[in-house]
C-alpha cells in the first residue's frame, strides 16, 4: 500500500517524465474515489530551482531529501543517461530501498538506481537507446530491451518517455486495484495497460559491412527479398565456399544468413503496413515471406506485435494521405 509519494526532481530533469508523476500521483482525484496520496517533490536544495533539459524552464523542489527516506514509493524521473548524481541522493535512495520503499525509475532515471546499487542480481530496462550503455555499465543487472517496464517488487524500471505512463499505472495497479488505476487512466485518457513492448518503436539500421563481396551480396538480397534464397547460391554470388561465407557473414553482422534476412523482410514489411493498404498476404509475398501466416509468425517475433496491431498504431496508407491532402488544399 502506497501513501506517501516522494519524486526527486534533480538537475537536466526531463519534463514530460517528470509531468507523467505528478499527473498520476500528485493530483487529487479523491472526489473520483482515487486514495490521496502524499505527494512531495523533493531535491538536494528545497527551494533552489533546477534546470531542465527543455531550455528556459527552472523548477524548484518544495522538500528536501529527508522526505525521499520516508516515502512509501520514491521515484527518479530521468535526468540525463550521463548525469553525476550526487552521493546524498544515492545515500537516501538507499536508504529508502533499505527501510522497504518500492523504487520506480522512468526511462533513463534507472541509472540513478544503479549508481545506488539496486541493480545488482535484477531484471530492469530502459529506453532502446540506452540499454547498451545500460547493461556495460551494470553488468550484474540483467536488461530487458524489449517491456514496457520490468517489476521486480520492490523495484519496478520504465522503458522511454510514454513507457512511464505504463509503469506509474502499474504501480497503482499492484498496490491499490485496477479499479483505482483505471480511473486515473480515464482522468488522463490513455489506456489502462498496453500490450507488446518497446521493440515495436525500435529503429533497426541496416549493419556496416565491410567486406566489398558481402556489401554487395548484402545489397543484392535487400533488393530482391520477395526470391527465394539458399546459403549455397548466396556464397556463390560472394566468390565463396558456403563454409566461408557463413562464418564471414556472422563475423560482419553477428548472425547467421537467414536470420538477417528474416530481419530485412520483417523491416520491409513495416515499411508496407506503414506506407501502403496492401493486405497481408501481398505484403507476405512482396517481402519473401510466402504466406500471411508465416509473416505473421516472424512479424511477432521480431516486433512484438502482430502485423495488424501494428498497422493500427503506426500505419499511414496512402488513402489517409490522400485524404490529408485534400482537407489540406481546400
């Protein structure tokens, strides 16, 4: 059970992160039968204001970090993946944690969480773009790319930006009911729980290449994923034995020759359910896939989500942009 709130609010603070706690915990909403929480922003100098990572925005904390050690649930807001946090802070997050606290971290804020120690032996995650860092430089923590957000009891990690929203719900959720977090979530107008995870906004760049042959087989298949494709004809059109090929190809890109191409058609198929109103199957067929079942199939591997799920989020067909284009020149 959650009452008592304390968010830290440090220097290179990220508002929208930092907006998503005060929305879910730091308005009253008694009147709608939400739990009054005791919401206390909180910092190293009360009163001084800190800078933000949006120019021209100063903030100022209302407590200072004695409130940190007595919450129920202390949560780190993201300053920078690369900030210096001062040991009071990490001194009273530990203390905290120690005294039973849940901790919550939003996107990058995680790191604040392992300069503190509290990754050590645990699942976390961050935003896609930090994980690497992440993981290199808390190698006892194990890092989730792909969720949302991981829940470890007592310490509970956010993925980017809009993941928070996910996280400070769940919370909610796990200590006062769904029915407490799906009022907050009406009041706010996002859904009370999202499915599939962060692998879905993820940008996948094609790999550097540098051995001519490969670069050019490699380019070679990009522009004909709808043939099919043997490893056996592959390293013939690089000059070399299969044996040879397949072990240069892993070197160059960390995976096998058909597992990059799945990648390529699955990155294809993006693009289609993005851009264009062709159904399934002749998406299937355009990427090399053969079938809407099979595309499907590595579809939700790879992404996290099902094709259709993700036209829904992310398509733009060229109908709607017709559409745009006419309200737009009218």
């Amino acid at each position: 059970m959650i009452s008592k709130v304390a968010t830290l609010l440090l220097d290179d603070v990220s508002m929208f992160e930092f907006g998503v706690v005060c929305e879910v915990f730091g308005i009253d909403r008694t009147v709608h039968g939400v739990p009054a929480f005791d919401f206390r922003i909180c910092g190293v100098q009360p009163g001084e204001p800190v800078a933000s990572i949006t120019p021209g925005i100063r903030l100022a904390a209302g407590y200072g970090l004695d409130s940190v050690r007595g919450a129920d649930l202390v949560v780190a807001p993201p300053p920078g993946a690369h900030s210096e946090f001062p040991n009071e802070v990490l001194a009273a997050v530990r203390d905290a944690a120690d005294a039973g606290a849940t901790v919550l971290s939003l996107c990058s804020g995680v790191f604040l969480l392992g300069e503190a120690g509290l990754l050590d032996g645990r699942r976390c995650t961050t935003h896609w773009e930090y994980v690497g860092e992440l993981a290199a430089r808390f190698p006892e923590a194990t890092v989730d790319p792909d969720v949302l957000f991981v829940d470890e009891g007592p310490l509970v990690t956010s993925a980017g930006t809009a993941a928070g929203i996910d996280a400070c719900l769940h919370v909610v959720r796990r200590e006062l009911g769904s029915a407490v977090a799906n009022t907050i979530a009406r009041r706010m107008v996002v859904p009370p729980q999202r499915d599939g995870g962060q692998r879905q906004f993820i940008e996948q760049p094609v790999v550097a290449c540098t051995s001519d042959n490969l670069s050019e087989t490699m380019t070679w298949m990009s522009e004909n994923l709808a043939l099919p494709h043997t490893v056996d004809e592959l390293a013939a059109r690089s000059s070399m034995s299969t044996r040879t090929f397949a072990r240069k190809f892993a070197a160059e890109t960390g995976t096998t020759p058909v597992k990059w191409l799945t990648t390529q058609r699955v990155l294809y198929a993006r693009q289609l359910l993005e851009g264009t109103n062709l159904g399934l199957e002749a998406i299937s067929r355009r990427c090399g896939f053969g079938s809407g079942a099979l595309l499907r199939h590595h579809f939700n591997r790879v992404v996290g989500v099902a094709p259709a799920d993700y036209r829904r989020r992310f398509g733009n067909s060229a109908a709607e942009r017709d559409a745009a284009r006419r309200v737009v020149t009218r």
